[in-house]
C-alpha cells in the first residue's frame, strides 16, 4: 500500500487530486462572482459602456464645430461663403456677433471653436478680382478638434463662388482665406494635453480617497463605533472631505508647475482664479467619491463605482477627444460630468487667459454637482445599522 | 415616564431582521449604579437588544427609555451620555493609543483633549505605551484601551458587548475590577458575556435565548427559581451512564462537569423516580446538590427551544 493511496485510487494516476481541488476552488470562485453583483455589472458594463463610446460618440475628424460669424456687410457674396463653409460639415453657425469683443468673450469661453469675418467691402472688392481676405480664426487650443477644419478651408475658397456670377475668371481662387490659430499656433499638443492631465489626475485619485472612506469604516468596524458617538453624517462628511481638498491642491500645483517649467504651458489668466475654480472641482470629485462610499457595500463596490464614473469622464469629456466633435447625447452626459467643466475652465485660463466672466457657467455646473452629490450622500448615509 | 433611579427602562422591545425574529417582546429594567449581567447563547439577540438601547437600531416594536431618553427619538442625547463598547474592536488600528482617545475626547467636545487622553492612558497602565498603534496591541490591552475610550466622556451608562471574550483570565480579572470601580463611582453598567463566572460578579442578570428574556434577578434569586434539582454524579463509565438516562421521563437535562455528572430535574419526584434503578449500580456515588448557574441557563435554553 502506497503513502498516497489513502488520496489517490489505486493505480489511478496521482494528478487526480490536483484536478479536484481545482475544481474545487473553480466552483468557489463562481459562487462568489454570483453574488458580487458590482463585479458582475462590470463585467458587462465597462465593455458595453466603452463599445458604444468608441464607436458612436468619439469622432477624431469632428464636425459641426460651433462657429460665430462677424459680418461687417451683408452681402450674397458672403453668404454664399459661410453657406459653402456649412456644405463642409466642419463649422455649424451658432452665433452672429456685431463686434470683435463679443467674439473674443464666446472664444474665450470656449462657447465656439471658430469665429468668420467677412470685412466690409468684402464683396466689391471681389468683383474688382483684388482677392480680398476672409479671416477666419480658430480655436487651437484643442489642434484636433481646430485641424481638420482649417484643412477643409482651401478647398471652400475654390469652390464655394463657382455658381456666382460676375467673379473674374482669373483671380483663382478669387478671394483669400486668411486662418489663424488662436491661444496655440504652433498646434502644439502638449498644450492641450498637460492642462488636461490636471483634470483628469485629480478626478482619478479624488474619486479614489474619498470612495473607499466611509466603506473602510465599515469594514473595519470602526463605523458602529462611530455611529454610536454623538456626531452627525454632515460632520462626518466634511471631515473627510476637506483633508483631501489640501492634497488635491496640492496635486494640481505640482501638476501646473511640472507643466509650465517642462513644457513651457503659459499662463496667460489669473493663477488665484485657477486655484480657486481647482479647488471647487476637487471638492466636487470628492463629494461625488464619498457619494459612491456611502452607496457601496465594501471597498471593492467603491472602487469599481469610481472607475465606472471615471471611464466616460475621460473619454466624454473632450479630454482624449473633441468634444465639440460628438454627437448631442454624447455632448449632454459629458455636460454632466465634472472634468468636461474643469477642462474648459484651465485651459480658458491658463491659455486663452479667461476671467470669471467667462467661465462662470462652468463654475455653476461644478458647484451645482458638488451640492447634489452631497445632498445624497447625507441622505443616503446611514445613523443606524438597520 | 421612569423613575429618576432607573437607569434603563424598556418594554416589549421586538426587532427581525429580513423576516427573522432576532428580539421579540423584550422588556428589561436597570436600576442606575448597578452591574446588569446579559447573558445568553450566541445569537441570542444581546447584541441587537444593546444595539437599540444606544440607537443603533430601531425597534420594530416596542417602547423605553435609556437615562430618561427616549430610544426612539433622543438617540443622540443617548449617544452623547452612553459609552459603548462594541464586540468586536472598534477603535482605528492605524491611529495610536493617544490619538484615538484624544479623537473621542474631541469628539464629545471635552475642554482638553490631550489632558484627558493623558489622564486616561495613566488610569488604564498604558503609559510608555501612548505611541503604539492601537491595532499592535495584544488582546487584553485592546479590551482595556476600548473601554478607557468609551468611559473617557463620563458616561452615565456602559454598554459592553462581551468585552472579555478571547481575553485570558488575569486580564478578564483586571477588565472586572475596573468595572466594579466604575460602577462604584456610580455608573450603571449592562455587561453582556458567555461566562458564567462572570455572571456571579454582576448585582443582576438577565438571560437571554432565542430573542426572548427568559430569566432575570439576582443570581441567587434565579437559581431559586428555576425549582431545579440537581443530582452530582460520580464514578465509573460516567459516559454511559449520562446516554442511558439522557431520555428518561423526569430527567431534564443530563451535562457533565469534569469527573462528575449534573443530573437534573424540574419536578423533585419524577427526578428520583428516573434516576432509581442507577443508584444502587456498584462505583457510582450520587449526591443531591443545588444546580449551578450554568445548569439553570442551560435547562432554560433547551425548554425555550422546544417552546420555539
């Protein structure tokens, strides 16, 4: 009798036991996944969720871009113009401005991406043949998103007068598109990426800290202790939130620093304003991470929860790729998400050298996220262990 | 409205969790100043009872007061002059001994935090060791450090649930000492525990099983109660003997105590009557006794349970 026999069939080959353990463990780890329904939705989700954003909503030759137009005369020449330039599908006429500082306020927002001047005199000057300018300028803060679009404009000036009559047949094309790349002519990407970065570094570790907070308690066993004190969920919440609004701040400035001293990022606005609207985003990714740890049941959920909001905030936000270029819906939910605000906000600031005028509708949105999500983290907190 | 003298006062409390009845119809009073002993077998529903005496849960049914409060709607009156301690270890492993007193301190408002947290640390024979993480400390010191943490903001009341389990008896001794000075400063402590010899150091005890309150009073008074007869047996092939007679009409329950047999019985006649023909078997000596604690917990269990 063999020493393994007790284990192993007589003559059965010793390997036997090896495949009922895993087999074993096999049915264990499927009873678990079972009942982790967080996990499951995942499995589910986060494929489902990137396969449609991938496919439906990212577009990396966008179109429909908005555009204001400055028209100093009104003339069939120029409408015809701007009518070729809408024939493209890359510009979409969403405003028309009677003067330039209004144009540069909607730039500055971030309102449009292009803005066209037709100067006065446009059309005569056409008929002459003195090949006038058409002058167009575009955002570039975004290069992607700006492009392809200021590609497209060569072809526009050919053709867009073809069916016009009384042009000269010499002057070809017989007026000249004069583009220029605001806030990044030198469509440099690093311009648009490392300001971007801050947004999205902050959203992932805010969500993080704050995410796991209240599940960590409760899975520690700190939290019947706690609940069994005389304080209150709102003291509760803004005690571990406001730690974290230091550490975010911090993040951000070694993020801004890193990149205007090894990038060159300029700083055209007002550093306080930036430090200011940082702070108020990172409360509100806080808030939406502590939302999420009074909503899960463990530490995993929390986790799993913060990835899921991260995914669409990084690829609806206009972070990886335009936003201007996706369609509506995909536009509506990545107005609902904290870092499509913040990006507008640095980049206005740090770029285009926007002012609180400009931005205070973003500011609005992220304030009004952050008060919303810690109205249902309060209500949602539980005093008891019922 | 309650007495001034009674520190908790509830009635009929009831609460189930998911269609499961873990408390049903318990009522309970405790005189302020004294040792309240809860006892019962795990899952009895001690926990959840404690639980709803501090607002931590809410009593499908039922009505009370705890320090006058009402445990309904003054939960955080209750929360600010109850200490509890919990079962398990409560308190932040990673903060150390100083911080997480100094934490409640300030968490109850006291006037200076470090000053108490330092008055604590010496009361509880913790100095030198102030600077270590409360998660490194071997059992017996957690149990000691978590119930300085929950006395720290002078409360009138302490609930502790099972505060000596998994501790070893010189530290189980020091853990009762401590309690009797508490109390002897005039708090009122409701204690919950497996042991029996922890039952016998409280003024009064309550038993507990299946979510009902089966037994409480003095330990003398609920002793004499239980009209329990007991018969001490000792001698040869014990075992056999507690199989044979285990279910016989009269004998209620059958328990053995290292080299001796409790046998015991409700009503004294049918007691003697089943017991008869063994008396006389050679090697064995069999001695009336009163029944011990355990055996009066034990035989209220097994009724309670074919009650159930």
């Amino acid at each position: 009798m063999s020493v393994l026999g007790a284990a192993d069939a007589p003559g059965a080959a010793p390997t036997n036991g090896f495949w009922r353990r895993t087999w074993a463990m096999l049915i264990k780890e499927f009873i678990q996944l079972r009942r982790d329904r967080v996990s499951f939705a995942m499995i589910i989700m986060i494929p489902l969720m990137q396969l449609v954003l991938f496919g439906y909503a990212i577009n990396t030759q966008p179109r429909d871009l908005p555009t204001a137009v400055l028209l100093h005369e009104r003339s069939d020449v120029g409408r015809a113009i701007l009518a070729a330039l809408a024939n493209t599908r890359y510009f979409r006429i969403t405003h028309e401005v009677r003067t330039e500082a209004e144009f540069d306020r909607l730039m500055a927002s971030g309102q449009v991406l292009f803005g066209i001047e037709v100067p006065a005199g446009f059309e005569r000057a056409l008929r002459r043949g003195d090949r006038p300018a058409l002058l167009i300028a575009g955002d570039a803060t975004d290069p992607v998103a700006a492009g392809s679009a200021l590609g497209a404009l060569a072809q526009v000036a050919q053709t867009a007068l073809a069916y016009e009559r009384g042009i000269p047949e010499f002057s070809s094309p017989p007026f000249e598109i004069r583009a220029h790349a605001r806030y990044n002519p030198a469509a440099s990407t690093q311009l648009n990426i490392v300001p971007g970065l801050v947004g999205t570094i902050l959203t992932m570790t805010m969500l993080i800290f704050t995410a796991l907070s209240v599940t960590r308690e409760i899975e520690r066993g700190t939290m019947e202790s706690l609940l069994s004190m005389p304080i209150t969920p709102i003291e509760i919440m803004l005690g571990k939130i406001v730690p974290y609004i230091i550490v975010g701040f911090l993040q951000a400035s070694l993020i801004i620093g890193a990149g205007v001293w090894l990038f060159g990022i300029p700083v055209l606005g007002s550093l306080a304003l930036l430090a200011g609207l940082s702070t108020l985003f990172i409360t509100t990714n806080l808030s939406i991470g502590y939302t999420f740890s009074t909503l899960a049941q463990n530490q995993l959920q929390a986790v799993q929860m913060a990835m899921m909001f991260f995914l669409p905030n990084i690829l609806l936000s206009g972070f990886m790729f335009p936003f201007a270029g996706m369609p509506g819906w995909a536009q509506w939910i990545g107005e609902a998400l904290p870092l499509t605000h913040y990006l507008r906000i640095v980049r206005a600031i740090l770029l285009k050298g926007a002012t609180f005028v400009d931005l205070h509708y973003d500011a609005a949105i992220l304030l009004g996220l952050m008060l919303v999500a810690m109205t249902i983290a309060v209500t949602r907190f539980r005093r008891t262990l019922d | 409205m309650s007495a001034p003298d009674i520190a908790i006062d509830v009635r009929g409390l009831t609460k189930s969790f998911g269609g499961r009845v873990v408390v049903r119809d318990l009522s309970m009073q405790v005189r302020r100043g004294t040792i309240y002993g809860f006892l019962g077998p795990n899952g009895s529903g001690k926990t959840t009872t404690i639980r709803m005496l501090c607002g931590l849960l809410t009593p499908d049914k039922g009505e009370g007061t705890c320090l006058g409060y009402d445990i309904r709607t003054q939960a955080r009156e209750i929360k600010r002059h109850v200490g509890y301690m919990t079962q398990r270890f409560s308190l932040y492993q990673d903060l150390s001994v100083r911080e997480n007193l100094e934490f409640v301190a300030r968490l109850y408002g006291m006037p200076d935090p470090p000053a108490a947290a330092r008055a604590m640390i010496a009361r509880l024979g913790l100095e030198g060791r102030e600077r270590q993480l409360a998660g490194e400390l071997s059992g017996g010191w957690k149990q000691r450090l978590a119930l300085g943490a929950c006395t720290l903001p002078n409360p009138q009341l302490l609930l502790l649930d099972e505060p000596t389990a998994g501790v070893d008896p010189k530290a189980r001794r020091e853990f009762w000492n401590e309690i009797h000075a508490l109390a002897a400063e005039g708090l009122t402590v409701l204690v919950s525990t497996h042991y029996m010899d922890e039952a016998e150091r409280c003024h009064e005890i309550a038993y507990i099983a299946y979510g009902e309150l089966l037994a409480h009073g003095t330990v003398e008074g609920v002793i004499e109660r239980s009209k329990l007869v007991t018969y001490t047996v000792t001698g040869d092939d014990l075992q056999r003997l507690a199989a044979e007679l285990e279910h016989r009409p009269g004998v209620d329950m059958v328990a053995p105590f290292g080299g001796s047999l409790h046998v015991s019985g409700r009503d004294p006649q049918a007691l003697e009557a089943a017991i008869a023909p063994y008396r006389d078997r050679p090697g064995l000596n069999w001695t009336r006794s009163g029944p011990s604690l355990e055996d009066v917990f034990i035989e209220l269990m097994t009724r309670a349970r074919d009650n159930f």
